[in-house]
C-alpha cells in the first residue's frame, strides 16, 4: 500500500495511457474518424470574405514554399555607386487591368508590387537615418571648441559640480546607465 501512495503520480499516467489507446482501438474498431474541422462563420460578410482572402494566400504561399519557389531579395553590387541614384520620394501606381494568360503571372506582378513596397519603406528609412547622422555631424562640429581656454572652463565647471553630493550620485547613475555594460569593463 505504501507503495502504491509513493508511486500514484507514475499510476496515474500508465493508467491515462492505457486508457487512450484502448480509445483508439474502440474508435478504430467502429470505422469512426474525427469529425471535420468546422470553419468558423461570421455575421458580419465583410469579415469572412477578409478571412477567406487569407487563407486562401496561406495557401497559396504554403503551395509555393512545396514546389520549392523562393522569394529572393535581388542582391545589391557592394561597391559604392558612381553617381548616387536619384530619391524619389512618393511612387504611384496605376492600376490597369491583368491581362496576363495565367494566374501565376498575376502573382508574380503582385509580389513585384510588394516588394517594391518593401525597398520603398527601406529607402525612406536609409534617408531619415541620413539626415540623422548629418545633422550629427554638423552639431558636433558646431560645438567642437578646442581651445585652452574653453577646455579649462568646462573642467572647471565639471569638477565644481561634482563637490556637492547629490551631483556625484547622479554622474555616477549616469555613468552606470550611459556607460558600457558592467559585462564589457
């Protein structure tokens, strides 16, 4: 009995064990398969319809992924350009009706479309990054000061503020917080 108490966990397991697969068996005897998946219906026709839309891309994308396609990123030469290329700022597309042969086309012209997107959005991203970077340059060549003087004022002003104590506490939060991780020291 005591043994039955210290291994009730391991009895309980063999036992829901047992039990499934005498499940199975009775479900396999009898020809009883689960039922279908049922999908899920909306009330409102609008939100099925965006439902139905994408699942039937999953599909299509799991369809392609099985045939082996790929959607490569075309590859950029990694020299620097001659002439920079010119930013455009805001692209229109115009849609005119596919009067392509097959559906594959039309897809392809979709996801040309969403690539170009996706380059757009990189693009705009690059040029904030730009303006960022040269808008840090020229403050910190606007503030470089390096003459004696200017440099022993600021020691100055530095080492007077760090006397009081609440200042030194707080140089040394930012140092902690600022400064390279204890990891790294």
């Amino acid at each position: 009995m005591d043994w039955v108490l210290e291994h009730l966990r391991l009895i309980f397991i063999i036992g829901g064990g047992i039990a499934w697969w005498l499940n199975q068996r009775k479900q396999a005897q009898t020809g009883q398969e689960k039922p279908p998946k049922q999908e899920a219906t909306f009330d409102d026709p609008e939100l099925a319809e965006r439902t139905r839309k994408i699942r039937q891309e999953i599909q299509r994308k799991i369809e392609q992924r099985a045939r082996g396609y790929v959607n490569e990123q075309p590859t950029l030469p990694r020299g620097e350009p001659e002439a920079p290329p010119p930013i455009i700022r805001e692209v229109v597309v115009a849609r005119q009706p596919v009067q392509s042969s097959s559906r594959a086309e039309a897809q392809r012209q979709a996801e040309i479309l969403e690539e170009q997107a996706a380059m757009m959005e990189k693009l705009r991203e690059a040029e904030t990054l730009k303006t960022g970077a040269q808008k840090r340059i020229e403050f910190e060549a606007a503030t470089a000061d390096h003459s004696g003087d200017a440099r022993v004022a600021s020691r100055a002003t530095v080492l007077d503020d760090l006397r009081a104590p609440a200042a030194l506490r707080r140089a040394f939060i930012l140092r902690e917080v600022l400064g390279p991780p204890v990891g790294l020291r």
